[in-house]
C-alpha cells in the first residue's frame, strides 16, 4: 500500500491510519466516502495529479449516504408452480446441473425464445403442425446478451449505453481534446488512454407469459456497469456487471421500475489488491418469478473483473493483476437462501482460461491456470483451495512450453488440454484434495478446444486437426475435429473415434461457446454448427503453399455417437438458400443453436426454426423469423 502523509495541526499523519486494512487479500467494507476516494488515490498505480497548488485534492469529509437496499424477499408467490406436462426436450447445455446459463434460444417444451435481430420471438414449436410465431419483443436501442425462461417468466439481459464522459478507462494520458477546465488533470504515470469512454448500464427485463401472444412486462432492473455475467438457480436470476470507479464521482447504482437508488459506500467491499485502475464489480440477484421483488445487491471494488464460475451456492469472481506478478485473485460470494453474501478471497498463480478452467466439489474449489510465458516458461498448473480460499493443493509445471487449450473436471478428476505441435489430454486424480496427481497422458494430432462429458468414462473433444511443421517446430491448424476419448483406464487414455470435417478455415462456435453444442446421452445424440471451408467447385488453382479454400456449406451437422460405433455423421440441415452462398455477410442464415422436443429436432438461425425427423431427419416444417 502506497503512503499519503496528511499535515494536521499536531504534525504529520499517515492517511493509511483512516483506511479499515483487510487480511491478505480477504475483503472488507469501507467506513466512508472519504475512505472509499482515499483507497482509489492509494491503490491506484496511476496517482492522479489534479493540478492544483498543493498536490493531491481529497474529497469533502462528509457525504450524505442514501437509504439502504433491500436485504430480503417476500414470500414467493404461486407463479413458481410447475406449467402443465411437457414432452421430453433438450435445455441448455450447462457447465452445472441446476446452473442455468444465460443463452440466445430456450425452450420450455412447447415454446422456442430466440433471440434474433436484436429482439426476443417467441414461437409456438410443438406439436409442429401448428408451429407458428406469435409474438415478438423488443428492447428499443438495447443488445441483448441473452434470456432466461423459468415457469410463466421471461427475463431478458440487455446493455445500453447510457451517456459519454471524459474519463480514464485505465491508467492512461490525459484526454485528447479535453476541456480546458480539465487540462491539468495529468496522470503521473503514462499508458494507454481513451479520449472518449462510454459508460453502460446492464437490465434485466421480466415478462408475464400468461399470454404468449402478448407478454406483460413485470420488472425492469438496470445496474451500472458492462455486462459480466448471469445466471439463473431456480427462480433467482444473479447478474454481475463491472463499471468504471472514478475519483470523486458517483457511486453505483441501480434502477428498479424508474426509482434510482444508490449503492450505499458502507455496502461496498475493498480488499488489498492495487491495480492500474478499479472497477465497481456489482452482484444483483432478483426473483424473476415473484411479483414486486426486491432484488438484493452487493458491489466489489475490485481491479478487472473477469470470468465467473457459479455453482449451486456460490459465485465466483476471478480478479487478474496486471502488475507484473501474473496471478489472480478469486473471490467467494455466497447466494445460499436467495442472500448474497461475501465470504472469503485467495491467490493463485497464473491465469485461468475460462469458466470451465474452475470447478467447486465438496467444499474445494479447483482451478487450472496458465502464465504468459514472458518471465518463465509457460506451462499449466492445477490448484485446490478450501473454502477460505486459500490453497491446499497444487500440481505445478504441466506441459511445460505448451499453450493450454481446454479443461473439464468431472467428479475427483481434471481432464486438460495442452497444445504445441501435438494435443497431450491429461487425466488428473484429485480424490487427495492436498495432493493432484498426474495419472495418465494421451498425445493425439490437433487439439480439442472443449471437453463435453459422454459418460463417467468417455470424453468427447471439440477442436482443430493440425499439420505438423516440423521447420517451424509448430503446427497449422486444418479443419474441425471431434474426438471421442476413453478415459476407464486413467493411466492409459484411449483415443477410440474421430471425425474430421473441411480444410483450413473450417470453424464452429462450439470450439468457444458449450452453448451451441447439443448432446443427449440418452439418444447418443450430439448436434453442433459447423462452417466448412473447401475447395470451391470452380476455383481457379491457386499456387501457393496451401490451397485455396472457401466457405462452401454451413449448417447443423448430426452426429451419432457411442463407445461402440465411434463418431457417425447423420447428416446436416441448412438454412441457407440454395440460390444464397455461404458468407458471413449473410449470417442470419448461420446456424447457431440446436434442440430437441419430443422427436422433431429444431435447428435454429436468425432468419428461420427448422424442424426435422430426429428419426430420419426428414424435413417436418419451418417457422420464418423475419
């Protein structure tokens, strides 16, 4: 911590002696606004010189604080109450059973919510002789990031800017064609810098669905902040959002129904940890199915807030420091009995990759990390911590040299995916929380990007396959791959099927977002969007090292899959025109979701819901979005 030293009449007295000191980076609230301003001036690395005569400019000493908000529920009314008897349908493929994550398509067993041209329609999907859409919703100059659906609620997550300051992004220069007025506020320490920032606020819009044809709205709940992350544990829907945290500005805020409340100062949490500059990480829980609900809310003065992962009862925040050290800071807030509730904080090496690079399993919390490979060589680590968040465990040092691609854990053990010139799977034994052992290693050509569970004992990898180059001491990623792996005999890995599809180019948004993967053990079901590259028919031979390839088909491709007869392409469906190529310039005919209700398969784009045969794919019908 930095040291201002403040003269008073009796002598000198150090401004740390006003600041409420949290253990090593735990987290605690602040007393004051003068507290929460002198934090911002002391953690700070950029010290903000305001240019007056004697240096440093503190906030007023006295602050009126706003009405508290909201720390409870009502009762839950009978809204929550299970709809009548649905068929048998797919739902969003989840990192956790029960964690119900934010999509663009859901589906209730009878209703389709998609999110397409940037707002909300709602199509009547089954039985299919009578799909038809029946309404639609719109949120003006909002972008919606993605929906919920939970009994006879819709809640849709949007962000909005809501105006544009002259301000620092991150510790930055002075601002380009700032007022005069502003000319002599001059950082003491020079660095990126934006002349304009825009500020955003992140909504959850609740709708009635009594009536599909025309929904209600309910709630509208804006937050300060960009949108971070959601997710949805029964009826209660938790958002995080992240916002600027400025010297001697407002607070944050939220909005409910147009009555604007702020934060209270004595609400917000600070820890320990300094960074170039600070944000307010701000956690919101509503109940999206209660009428007149009165969400709950607790902010974070953090550094930037990153990936979440979310279990059952806790959310996790990820915090990492750009000071040099290459570590991340983890927060623990716990949303048991619909309270949020901060509970401890920890340190690990590295950097985690994304969500599934984190796990929570009876009382532990592992995570795989990665360094940048600037200082010392790069590798990959596995970390167990407790509930205190401090570190029980470690496997340190995997794959060293190699880039980490991809992780899943599954019960007491980690599956991890490195990459180089070959893609090594490891298999990881964490029954001794104290004590990650590395049990088994399988190198196979190209890589896998994501990991989805076939059973308890089989892996299916999404991913690249590669040329090897071998004068480059690398190797170029080729089209896409699915692999299936056996993992019963965790020493010895198995690779039992592949399927490789398209040439250099071939993408899918499965390779970075679960979400666009359906799979279906039950029906050894697994539906993904594929773009395939190729040689066109007509093309014209190009000499080069490579050959020339191109966007030649996009669609939902079906596979079957099992540990009997491997990976089997079905077949595709398109959305495309024949009389349309494929281009991205025409990417509302991209497929981007997929799912089942009963036995039709819908398949859905921003332009139209097919719906085919799960038996045969044979055509049944469509629904034009447009």
């Amino acid at each position: 911590m930095g040291l201002l030293i403040v003269l008073t009449i009796g002598g000198i007295l150090p401004v740390a002696t006003f600041l409420t000191v949290p253990s090593a980076h735990g987290m605690v609230r602040f007393n004051s606004y003068l507290e929460l301003q002198r934090f911002l001036l002391l953690e700070s690395s950029c010290r903000y010189d305001y240019g007056t005569s004697s240096g440093w400019v503190l906030p007023e000493t006295s602050r009126a604080l706003p009405a508290a908000l909201s720390t409870g529920y009502a009762a839950s009314s009978a809204d929550s109450a299970p709809v009548n008897a649905v068929p048998s349908h797919s739902e969003t493929n989840n990192q956790v059973s029960g964690v119900d994550e934010l999509d663009t398509v859901k589906s209730d067993g009878q209703y389709i919510y998609t999110v397409t041209n940037n707002t909300v329609a709602i199509v009547d999907a089954y039985p299919v002789n009578n799909a038809q859409l029946v309404s639609r919703l719109s949120v003006g100059n909002q972008s919606i990031d993605g929906i919920f659906v939970s009994g006879r609620r819709l809640s849709i997550v949007t962000e909005a800017p809501r105006n544009f300051y002259y301000g620092y992004a991150s510790c930055g220069g002075p601002l380009i064609f700032a007022p005069s007025s502003q000319a002599g506020m001059v950082p003491q320490c020079m660095g990126c810098y934006n002349r304009w920032v825009p500020e955003q606020n992140t909504s959850v819009i609740v709708y009635d669905l009594t009536n599909h044809s025309g929904p209600t709205l309910q709630t509208t709940l804006t937050v300060n902040g960009t949108f971070v992350g959601s997710r949805r544990i029964g009826d209660m829907v938790y958002l995080v959002s992240s916002g600027p945290a400025r010297y001697n500005d407002t607070l944050p805020a939220m909005v409910l129904n147009g009555q604007r409340t702020e934060i209270p100062v004595t609400q917000i949490y600070h820890s320990d940890v300094g960074d170039k500059a600070f944000s307010y990480t701000t956690v919101v829980a509503l109940n999206m199915i209660q009428d007149n609900a009165s969400p709950i809310v607790q902010s974070y003065l953090l550094g930037t807030s990153s990936t979440i992962y979310v279990s059952l009862t806790n959310i996790f925040l990820t915090q990492p420091v750009w000071d040099g050290s290459g570590e991340t800071v983890i927060h623990r807030v716990s949303v048991m009995d619909s309270k949020i509730n901060y509970e401890a904080s920890g340190v690990v090496p590295g950097h985690a990759l994304n969500q599934f690079s984190m796990d929570e399993d009876n009382g532990h919390f592992r995570v795989v990390t990665s360094n940048n490979g600037f200082s010392v060589s790069m590798a990959t680590s596995v970390y167990v911590l407790d509930m205190s968040m401090k570190i029980i465990g470690a496997l340190d040092g995997i794959s060293p040299g190699e880039t980490f691609h991809a992780a899943r854990f599954m019960g007491d053990r980690a599956y991890l995916v490195t990459f180089k010139r070959t893609d090594p799977l490891f298999v990881i034994d964490l029954k001794d929380p104290a004590k990650p052992t590395l049990l088994g290693q399988l190198n196979v050509t190209g890589v896998s990007d994501y990991l989805q569970p076939y059973d308890g004992s089989h892996l299916i990898g999404i991913g690249k396959s590669a040329q090897n180059v071998a004068w480059e001491n690398a190797a170029l990623f080729m089209g896409l791959k699915i692999s299936l792996f056996d993992v019963t005999d965790p020493h010895r890995p198995t690779d039992l099927s592949d399927f490789t599809i398209g040439e250099r180019g071939t993408n899918s948004p499965a390779l970075t977002d679960q979400k666009a993967v359906l799979f279906e053990k039950s029906l050894n079901l697994l539906v993904i969007p594929i773009e395939v590259w190729g040689q066109p028919p007509a093309s014209v031979p190009y000499e080069g090292y490579y050959p020339y390839s191109q966007a030649i088909s996009e669609g939902a491709y079906v596979f079957h899959v099992s540990p009997e007869h491997g990976i089997v392409l079905i077949g595709a469906i398109s959305h495309f025109p024949n009389e349309v190529p494929v281009d991205q310039a025409v990417s509302a005919y991209y497929v981007m979701r997929s799912l089942y209700i009963g036995n039709v398969l819908y398949t859905i784009s921003g332009a139209v819901v097919k719906m085919n045969s799960l038996v045969d794919l044979s055509p049944l019908g469509s629904v034009d979005l447009a």
